[in-house]
C-alpha cells in the first residue's frame, strides 16, 4: 500500500474563482523520495499543504480525498494536531523560531507534552540526524538566527524530526542554499528516506534527479505524470514533461 | 516564469541551435567514414591507388571532427545540464562518433592494403567482399537516416544483416584458404584480402552499435544489436 494516496483532489482559492489543483492522482511510496516537479504557481505548494491540512483556511476549499496510510485525513475523525505530528514540513526559507538552538528542537516535543527529563536526548538525536550536532552541540543555548542559512535550513529539519513525524515536506528546502549547504542537505535526505516517507517540491531539476525515487510533474493544477525519476528526466511519455524538463515550453 | 502566452515562446535558442548543428555534423562525420570505407572497397576492385592514398589522408579531416564534436558534447553537457531526449541525443552522439571513427580507421587500413597491392592483380575474382561492402554500405545508410529522422524501423533487421556479413566474411576465409593451398606462392596477396575482409566484418559490427544507439536516443530503451 502507498504511504499517501491523493484521489481526485482539487483545491480553490479565492471562494473558488482560482482553480489551483485539478483532479489530482496521485499515491507516494513508503520511504522513498518523490520529487514535485513543474513552473512556478502549478500547484506543488498547493498539493503538499493538503498532505497536513495546512490549507484549512478561509476561502480555501479542498475537494477530493487524500489517504495516509490508507485513513482519509479530510475525514471529520482526524485530529489535525496528530496529522501535523505525523506530516512534518519544511519550508522554502530557513525559518527558525526567534530562541536558542535546543528551544527551538524542543518546541515541538513540549507542545506535545514529553517530559523535560527526554528532551536532551530527542535535542541530541535530531541535530545528529540532522547532520547539525557536529557544528552546534557546544553552541546549543545560542540564539538560532546567528548561524548560517544552511545550518538554520538543518535546524528546521531537525525541529521537524524532533516530533518524530512519518512523512517529511520539503518545499524548495534549498533554494536559499549555497552548493555545499545544498549538497548537505540532499545527502540528509537520502539518509533520511530510511526511516521517513519524503516529498520534496524542487525547482532544480538536477537536484530532483540527483535525490529523488520518483518525480511528478505539474502543471496549472494538473498532474501530468509521476514515474520513477530515471524514466522521467531520461524519457519522459508526456510531450509536455519532456519539454518542460528539456527546459523548453510551447 | 509564468505559464501564460509567454510558455509559448521557443525557450533556449542558442542551446536548442547548438544541439542542432551537433547532430548536422555527426551526421556530416557518419557521412564521410562510410564513403571512406565505399570508396576503400572501389580503391581495392580497381587497384585505384591514387583513390586509396586519398582515403587515408582524409582520415585526418574525421579525425579532427570527432574531436570538435566530443568537446562540443562535454561543454553542452557542462553549461546547459540537458535533460530527456535532449540528454540521449548528446549520449548518443559521443558514443558514435567512436564508432564513425573507427569505421574511417578501418577504411584507411583498408586503403593501405591497396596501396600495397594496387600493381598484383587479385589472385581471385571479387564478389564477396563488394557484397559485404554493399550490406555494410546499406546499414550504415539506414544508421544516418535513422539518425536524421527518428525513424528507426529500418535498423529492426540489422542482427540478420550483420549475420550475413559474418557468413560472408566466413566464406571468403574458407575460399582463400583453400587458394593458398593449392597455390601458395598467392600466399601474401590472400592474406592482404582476407584482413579486408576482416575490417568489413567489423564495419558491420560498428553499424549494429550505431543503431542500437540511435535506437536508444530515439526511444529510451537500450537493445543490444549484434
Ligand atoms: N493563498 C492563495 N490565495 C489565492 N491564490 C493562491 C493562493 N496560494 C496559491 N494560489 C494560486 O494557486 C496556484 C498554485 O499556487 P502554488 O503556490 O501551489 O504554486 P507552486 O507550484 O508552489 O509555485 P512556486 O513554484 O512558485 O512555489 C497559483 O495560481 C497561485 O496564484
Ligand atoms: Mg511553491
């Protein structure tokens, strides 16, 4: 069974006068990693806040049916506390809460009840797989915003592992990243993918076929085609796939 | 970069014209290493040396081109990160010209042996060998068609083409040896023929690599043809 199944997904903006995903399949495997994939306002921010209901708000209306581990998270019985816990998410620009390194790890534990005395470790083995523990274990009551966009954008996983979450989102968790940061954090996501299912939205094509199992390709709202990330940058079925990962449109 | 009227521009003008003219020019090499090797067989059934000494000093010109268009390759590969089709085509492109190459190589060895044996007449009427030329001469033909135009049917039976050449190629070996022994004084000149027909055996073997790259630049998937 797929880790995440979409079906016949649509989302509205703007009390339904901007149509942002249209009839969306889509099923995401266990421990791998798929790549979200197409130009700019195509709908892979869209899609991937309907993984965790983030697009629970005003004017915004989300039709269809989204499955995590075979459960219908749009079901009134789904505690949305415990479906963010289990769908973590990282953002586009590293952002760190305003408060030291370990606060910041800790945060989510805490809002979660677990005691003080665990903390330390779950600080300890976030940063750590994180790759971050290395650079910060001696600097851990130090204000989070003095450290590099590289290690802030670790940080954010880190505080994203801490809950212990099953499913990651990254959305462009590089695109504010010089090459080394950004080839760190590509290693961390295949390390990852062991123990966490990941969904990663990238602009960068290289970076899509460098990290990803699987890649999906969007555009205006329609998810084109998903197959495994070889057979998509080396033939793609899709006339428009082909031209948009050949970087030609039209 | 905004999907509206705008997606519908042409994107990446220099890259898509140097991608072109890439393929115009290993089209231009395949061309030239098969009239070589055409003209390598002519050279050798009119003991024409002056055509042969021409063969091997346009080696040279194929030579010099295979190493412009693989240092093309490399920088389209560096600079421009291409993807799908795009990716095979240059994949492609670096894997056959080896073959082009070695297609005039064998062309020009081909030449040299005419060269040398251009005042003997031949100990024996020449059949197999221009056939073998044709067969090879055809499926390179259909190689550099198939390159242009994508369209690959043609390149479905070159297993059966290539196995006619080997049954050739084997003929020609049992038939000249069998000249030698009973008259070995033919002994060098039968030698020289059957090297010519040892390098158009591996001519053809050249063709079936060049299909199945083009086989897999067209449709993704890599056959072996052999
Ligand atoms: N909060 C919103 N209100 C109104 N329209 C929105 C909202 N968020 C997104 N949209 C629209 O929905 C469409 C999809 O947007 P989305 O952010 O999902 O695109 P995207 O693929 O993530 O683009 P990018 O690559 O630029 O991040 C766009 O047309 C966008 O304008
Ligand atoms: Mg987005």
């Amino acid at each position: 069974m797929s880790k995440i199944e979409a079906r016949g997904l649509n989302v509205y903006y703007e009390k339904g006068t901007v149509h942002a995903l249209k009839e969306v399949n889509l099923e995401i495997e266990s421990n791998k990693i798929t790549a979200l994939i197409g130009p700019s306002g195509c709908g892979k921010t869209t899609f991937l806040r309907t993984l965790n209901r983030m697009n629970e708000v005003n004017d915004v209306m989300t039709k269809g049916k989204v499955f995590i581990d075979g459960v219908e998270i749009y079901n009134g019985g789904v505690d949305v506390i415990q479906l963010r816990k289990k769908v973590g998410m990282v953002f586009q620009q590293p952002n760190p809460f305003p408060m030291s390194i370990y606060d910041n790890v800790a945060y989510g534990p805490r809002v979660h009840g677990t005691q003080n005395k665990k903390l330390d470790t779950i600080v300890e083995e976030s940063l750590k797989k994180a790759a971050l523990w290395d650079e910060v274990h001696d600097r851990l009551d130090e204000n989070a915003l003095k450290f590099s966009g590289g290690q802030q954008q670790r940080l954010c996983i880190s505080r994203a592992l801490a809950v212990n979450p099953e499913i990651i989102l990254f959305d462009e968790p590089c695109s504010a990243l010089d090459p080394i940061s950004t080839s760190k954090v590509e290693d961390l996501l295949r390390e990852l993918k062991k123990d966490y299912t990941i969904v990663i939205v990238t602009h960068n094509m290289q970076q899509a076929a460098r990290v990803s199992d699987f890649t999906a390709f969007f555009l205006l709202g329609e998810m084109i085609e998903c197959g495994k990330t070889t057979q998509i940058f080396e033939k793609p079925k899709d006339k428009r796939t082909e031209d948009y990962v050949t970087g030609r449109f039209g | 970069m905004l999907l509206g009227d705008s997606a519908k521009m042409p994107l990446r003008k220099e890259y898509t014209a140097n991608l072109e003219k890439l393929k115009v020019d290993v089209q231009k090499m395949g061309e030239l290493a098969k009239d070589s090797a055409r003209n390598a067989i002519t050279a050798l059934v009119q003991r024409d040396r002056v055509l042969a000494t021409r063969i091997i000093k346009e080696n040279v010109t194929i030579d010099d081109l295979e190493f412009d268009i693989e240092k093309r390759c490399m920088k389209l590969i560096a600079l421009q990160q291409p993807m799908a089709v795009d990716l095979r085509t240059i994949g492609t492109c670096m894997k056959i010209i080896t073959d082009f190459d070695r297609i005039s190589d064998l062309a020009g060895d081909i030449a040299e042996i005419v060269v040398r044996i251009a005042d003997d007449p031949h100990v024996k009427p020449l059949i197999d060998i221009p056939r073998m030329s044709e067969i090879s001469q055809g499926m390179l033909s259909d190689c550099l068609e198939a390159f242009s135009t994508g369209e690959i049917k043609m390149l479905e039976d070159f297993s059966e083409r290539d196995n006619e050449i080997d049954a050739l190629f084997d003929q020609v070996r049992r038939e000249l040896l069998t000249l030698t022994i009973e008259k070995p004084r033919f002994i060098a000149n039968a030698s020289h023929l059957n090297f010519v027909a040892l390098h158009l055996e591996r001519i053809g073997d050249h063709a079936c690599n060049i299909a199945s790259r083009i086989i897999y630049m067209v449709t993704g998937k890599r056959r072996k043809l052999e």
